[in-house]
C-alpha cells in the first residue's frame, strides 16, 4: 500500500525496517499512568502489533508490528490513553480518536519525584505534566526531562532542556547544636558549600546547588527546605553523531512559570531561526550557529526572573567532536 511517510510520522508511528509494518509510539508524560492502561497496550499489541511492548528511554512505550491499514483502529483504542494523559491534563487535542496530532517534541520524562523519593525536592511528574501542556502537540524537535534533585537520576543533562529541582535551605539557629553533620556531607558528597563560624552554619550561596541534602542530615530540623520551589535548567545537553555534551547551566533559582516561558519562548526561537532547507535541525545545532547570545536574548523575552535567579552570562559547551577524534590519525 502506499504510505504518506510524514502523516505516518506527525501521527506518532514509526517507519520500521519492516515493510508494510510501522510502530506507534504512546507518550506517558512525566512517566506516569494509572495500571489499567496497561490493558489498553496488551490489547493493542496482541490484537494488532507483534505481541511486544517496548519501554523506551524517555517513558513511553512502542508498540511495533502494527499494519500501516491497521492505524485507525489502532488509534481509536488508545484514544483513552490520550484523553487520560494528555485531555486530563489541559492538553488541547481536538479528536483523540485520530491518534497523536504531533510526534517532534519527544515525551517529558521525569524521575519518581517527592510522591515516593524522600531526596527529591518536588513532585516531578506535576511539573512534566504542566510543560507537556504548554508545549504539546508540536512538530519540533525538543527533548525535555524533570528530576527532583541534583543526583539527576533522568539524566536531565543529556537533554536540550533539562530541570533539575532544587531547594534554598532554610537555617534556624535556635535548633542548632553545631554537630557539623550537615557540613561534614556537603564536603564529602556535594560542593563544600557550608562552614562552620563560630559554632554557627553557614551557606555559600554560589556554591550551594540546593540538593536538600543538608536538610536530610540534619538531627534537630536547624536545616529544612524553603516553601519556595526553586530549579536550575540546564540546556543544550545530546548524544548523537555531531559533537555529543553534557547540559551546562542556564537559569539558577528560578521559579516553575520561568521553566515553562522560558521553554515556549525556545519553540519561537526555533520557528525564526531553523535552517528550512534542511529536513529538520535539532535545536542545539541552532543555538551553536546563532550563538549563545541570541538564544538568551530571545528565550528570555518577556520573561520576569523572580528575585534572586540567576542567568549565565556565557556558556562554553565543550563537548567532542568525532572528527577530531584523536584516533583519526591513526593508521
């Protein structure tokens, strides 16, 4: 049968190296769903698929061996999934009997978060959540994650955008016995960023990544997490064949309507800036051609930093690059 390769795509199915098969890729944003849409995924991939379920990377899951007539009926039984996870959650979709109305923005992932981890420092999945509905459905290419502490269990730094969430420890005196226990582990496992003076504790706030970790440690509840939500966002961060990086860090103590404006601002910014006459651009490769500069310039517009945020003033990415790999020269 003829296939219309880039509706096949946009509807959220996979060209497979099977001829005449495709796969459809289900979003769970922030990596959560109730259990009994798992019997959804059986009937699917039983009935229609293969009888395989794969769970990808960024916690959605492939159902392959699907027959490209087999697409609508498909979709109208994942139309609950949709309505769920997406309709429940403020995401406009106007028919999810149709399927995905877009695949470019890949699922926000997340971490288990503060529902079931005591480190982390907020409920990730809440925060997947209100991005997926401020930027989904939409054809370009951006990968997101959230994590709940600076352990970075979702590899938040191999994103274009990832958040980390983050916590301004609050210190009261008062219940202080200076036993140094939070000091002591802010040295071993984090960055040094508190001192004892005069029996009291005291924080480097430039040091500090408000991992929460001094507030687990401490025995008298002198150290306990601010009621502000707080997150860092690190960006530009891929795998991939051309110059694979680490995130680096953008925004510092910043709020979750920073995140979510700064994000939309970014799909500007691509929509201005892509190089059309190429089938498609990731965003890093954007930002490394109109320079760093004009990115922050044009992601922060309109934006209102909260007080005591910070914004990098420059950004080295570094990273490699294959072709000068120092095992070219060799022979």
């Amino acid at each position: 049968m003829s296939v219309n390769v880039k509706k096949v795509k946009k509807n959220a199915y996979r060209i497979t190296k099977v001829r005449g098969k495709t796969a459809l890729r289900v979003r769970i944003p922030g990596g959560h769903m109730e259990a009994k849409h798992f019997a959804i995924l059986q009937e699917i991939a039983e009935k229609f698929g293969d009888g395989g379920v794969h769970l990808t990377t960024r916690q959605g899951f492939e159902l392959s061996g699907i027959d490209y007539d087999k697409i609508p009926e498909v979709n109208k039984m994942v139309a609950p999934i949709i309505e769920d996870l997406e309709l429940n959650i403020g995401v406009e979709i106007a028919n999810p009997e149709n399927g995905y109305p877009a695949a470019g923005t890949r699922n926000v992932s997340a971490c288990i978060g503060n529902r079931v981890c005591q480190i982390a420092n907020d409920n990730t999945t809440r925060i997947a959540q209100n991005i997926e509905k401020a930027i989904f459905p939409n054809h370009y290419h951006f990968k997101i994650a959230v994590t709940g502490c600076p352990n970075d269990c979702i590899k938040a730094h191999m994103q274009d955008f990832g958040i980390i969430c983050t916590t301004e420890p609050q210190y009261d005196e008062s219940r202080c016995i200076s036993c140094e226990a939070c000091v002591k582990n802010c040295r071993i496992r984090v960055t040094e960023a508190l001192t004892m003076e005069n029996r009291k504790v005291k924080r480097d706030h430039r040091r500090c990544l408000g991992c929460g970790e001094c507030v687990l440690k401490c025995p008298t509840l002198a150290m306990t997490r601010s009621t502000e939500k707080r997150y860092r966002m690190v960006i530009m961060g891929r795998t991939g064949k051309k110059n694979p990086r680490l995130a680096r860090t953008f925004l510092r103590w910043v709020d979750e309507d920073t995140i979510i404006k700064v994000i939309k601002n970014a799909y500007e910014y691509v929509d201005r800036y892509i190089d059309r006459s190429l089938p498609k651009e990731h965003v890093g490769y954007i930002v490394d051609r109109t320079g760093y500069e004009v990115f922050k310039k044009e992601v922060l517009e309109g934006v209102n930093l909260p007080e005591g945020a910070d914004v990098a003033e420059y950004i080295d990415f570094g990273g490699y690059k294959y072709e000068r790999d120092a095992f070219l020269d060799k022979q």
